[in-house]
C-alpha cells in the first residue's frame, strides 16, 4: 500500500475531522465530531493552520466506468494528518510553524506515515520561508520523541515553557 501526502483542503473537511476527532479521543477529550469538523472547517477556511494528509493509494484494477469509458479512480483514504499553525518569532523577525497535531489512524501505524508528514512539513516550512518548526509532546510518549529526535527535532535546553489555563 502506498502513501501519498498533500495539503488538505475544504473537500478533505469529512475525512480530516474525522481523524481530527480520534486524534482528541486519544487525549481523552469525548468525542464531537460536528464539533471536530467545525473546528477544521474555521481553520481552513480562515487559513488559520496548515493540514497535511497522507492519503492510502488502493491501486486501480484498470477497469473502465461503462457510463464514459474513464479509468476508475484509485480509491483514496486518509490515514494521517498534521497540523501546523503559522506564527512568529520577534527575535528572529520572522516566520515559525507550531507543530501542534500528528496523528496516525491505528490501522496505518508503524508504515512510516509519520515519518512522511514530518518531512513533507519540512520541506513545505522551507519552502515557504518558515525558520523552524516548534512542537511539543507528553513526557511519557517516548515513541513519538524518538521519531522527532531521528527527524531532527532537538529538545529545547535553553528555555522553560509555561501554560496559563483560562
């Protein structure tokens, strides 16, 4: 099975907020998926994030639609996402990325999924201009840190971040 990554977009809206619902499940928030959708479609449609999606490929048979004779297309499924949101650093007078959101469906896990959309999200921050990518991940989630540490990412030694609930 292959997969491919690409940036979201309006019509993904059912497919990403459905992982996006799993994805808060998993944080042990209950699940809400008009809440989910919604929270993905303001996102999108006010450019407030950027959304990766791999995509499984189901390979076509080469069969042929008998109502116009068009090769059938291959059947696409999300099976991740991730989603950044733009910021900025005043130090460095310019722009950052908060990873904020990976996750894998538990069907597509260990197939190097997150390992794409790791490096499609580099590649799309350079490309963009971005000057780095900031996230951050629950102390105990050792799996996901040695997947960040092996993509580059470096703990912060330098700074202490601090979270004010409201």
């Amino acid at each position: 099975m292959r997969h491919r990554i690409r940036q979201a977009d309006l019509a993904d809206l059912q497919e990403v907020g459905r992982l996006f619902n799993e994805y808060r499940m998993f944080y042990n928030q209950n699940a809400d998926i008009e809440a989910a959708c919604q929270y993905i479609k303001e996102r999108m449609e006010h450019h407030e994030s950027v959304i990766l999606v791999a995509e499984t490929v189901v390979e076509s048979d080469h069969r042929t639609d008998e109502t116009n004779d068009k090769p059938l297309s291959n059947g696409l499924n999300c099976a991740a996402f991730v989603q950044l949101y733009p910021s900025f650093s005043s130090v460095s007078m310019g722009p950052i990325w908060v990873l904020n959101d990976l996750f894998v469906h538990p069907d597509y896990r260990q197939q190097g999924i997150a390992r794409k959309l790791l490096q499609a999200s580099k590649q799309l921050a350079s490309e963009r201009g971005v000057l780095r990518i900031s996230l951050s991940t629950e102390l105990s989630n050792k799996q996901a840190q040695a997947l960040y540490q092996s993509e580059g990412y470096a703990q912060d030694t330098k700074f202490m971040y601090y979270e004010l609930s409201l």
